[in-house]
C-alpha cells in the first residue's frame, strides 16, 4: 500500500499532466475522484498547483508558461472569455491605481495570459508559431497587453494579443504595430537599422512580416478581435513612426 503522502503526490503530478482538473479524467474517473475527494483535491487550487510544481521539481518561474489552470484562474478566464465586447471600450483599468492585493493580481495576469493564448490557439498571431516543449507542459506563446500593464492597460481579451516571445518584444518595443483592419505596420526606422539586425541568417524576422502585408492570425471569433482603442493607443504612444 502506498503511504498517503505517496498518493498525494502521485495525484498532483497526474493533475498536472492532465491540465490540472482531476474531473477532467477520462479514464478511472470515478476511482479518481473518490481519491482526489480524500485529499480535497477535487479541483487544484493555487496552492496545490505550487505544490505540484515543487513535486515535479518544475521551476516556478515556469509556471506562466504551463497550460494548466488551477480552479482559481479558470474561473478568471471562464469571465474573460464570457465577457460581452463592449461598445464603448476604455483600455486602462483605473480601479487598478488603487492598490490591489499581490495575490488577486497573480491571479488576474495568470487569467488573462491563459484565456487570450486560448482564443488565439496557442499561436503567435503574427507568424503564426506554435510550439510546446517536448513534454507538452508548457507553450512557447505569450499573451501580450496592447497597453501595457505598466500603463494600466486592461488584463482582459480586448486589450491582449497572443505573440511569440520575439513578436511579443518587438510589438512591445515598437518595431510593428497593428492597424485597425488588424494588418501589420512595420516602423519606417526599420530601414535605418543594419542590414544583419532583424535577422536570423536568410530569414528576415521583422522585416517579412510586412511583406506579407496580411492581417495577423485572429482568433475564431470576432468578440474577441483587439480593441481599436487599444490598437490605437498602441500606435500613439508605442509604436515608433
Ligand atoms: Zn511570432
């Protein structure tokens, strides 16, 4: 018989592989459940997604990047994502002056990184990279703010983008904006630059996005297109002309 500290941690490592709802099992669910009721693992909270993390000796800082929602940050994104797209849209979050608490915050971020990537389909909405580590836990794809977070940029849908960790930069920075039919525009500085800069040998990473002059991948469904605002904002305060 497996000591209980031994099946605990069986179960939360399982929770992890499986995207952290022991509901979600389809195999043995039933014998599952009974388990993870036990245990009152029966969704994984923040704290049993932490301590999951430290079993399957996962660094923390990787816990941004795993696919998994702890029962806590899936109902942030269920909201998110139900969220109707408002008519009239302002980017920033002004309740957020106010200081927040640290862990509400986690949570919120942690929220709007997983719904946005979710609705771009883990891919890079401007090069349309997708990949995963070889042992499917975590996404190379970053939700990006259209207004920053520093600048009190809104955590939800309208006001995020899904963009590999270079587009990510390179939006953040300024090399590339998005026009309000969602095609790219490239900063005219670009020409300036050095030949070899933007450049990985015969492949023009910022440069070929233009080229391309389409609109980026979006996601399935219209209500969850950027915000004008945001982008417009974007172009006005971050993107170099
Ligand atoms: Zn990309």
């Amino acid at each position: 018989m497996p000591i209980r500290g031994e099946v605990r941690q069986a179960l939360l490592r399982t929770l992890l592989k499986h995207g952290g709802v022991v509901k979600e099992f389809a195999a043995g669910q039933q014998v599952v459940e009974e388990i993870a009721d036990q245990f009152q693992l029966t969704e994984v909270t923040e704290k049993g997604f932490d301590q999951a993390l430290r079993i399957s000796r996962i660094p923390a800082a990787e816990k941004n990047f795993l696919p998994i929602k702890s029962f806590e940050v899936q109902k942030v994104v269920k909201k998110l994502v139900e969220t109707q797209r408002p008519t009239i849209y302002e980017p920033f979050d002004t309740s957020r002056k106010r200081i927040r608490k640290l862990r509400e915050t986690t949570l919120r971020l942690r929220g709007f990184r997983q719904a946005v990537i979710e609705v771009y389909g883990y891919r890079c909405a401007a090069c349309g990279l997708k990949i995963n580590s070889p042992d499917s836990l975590c996404w190379e794809v970053e939700a990006a703010h259209i207004v920053p977070h520093a600048s009190f940029g809104k955590d939800d849908i309208f006001n995020g983008i899904a963009l590999c960790r270079f587009h990510h930069w390179t939006f953040d920075v300024g090399w590339f904006a998005l026009l309000d039919d969602y095609t790219i525009c490239l900063s005219p500085k670009l020409s300036r630059l050095p030949a070899d800069f933007g450049r990985a040998g015969r492949y023009e990473l910022i440069r070929s996005l233009a080229r391309r002059s389409s609109q980026i991948r979006l996601p399935t469904g219209r209500q969850f297109y950027p915000h004008e605002n945001s982008l417009r904002w974007h172009r006005e305060f971050v993107f170099h002309r």
